[in-house]
C-alpha cells in the first residue's frame, strides 16, 4: 500500500503538482458532506 502510495505521490507530483494528501482530504470532506446531507433529507 505504501508503495502504491508513493507512485501516486510520483504522479501526482509530475503531472499536476497537486500534493495527494490535498486531493484526498477534499475527496474525504465531500464525501462526508454528502453522507451528513443525505442523512438530513
């Protein structure tokens, strides 16, 4: 896993120099909004 991590780390870091942990929380965020909205309704 870890491997496979620091890949997407090499990836992420040539192709947009967008860090990966940044990508994740926004990812973790939405997706937690979305489970909290859906529950409301």
């Amino acid at each position: 896993m870890k491997k496979n991590l620091a890949k997407l780390h090499e990836i992420e870091g040539t192709l947009g120099r967008i860090p990966l942990e940044f990508n994740l929380c926004q990812t973790k965020i939405a997706s937690i909004v979305c489970c909290n909205f859906a529950s409301l309704i």
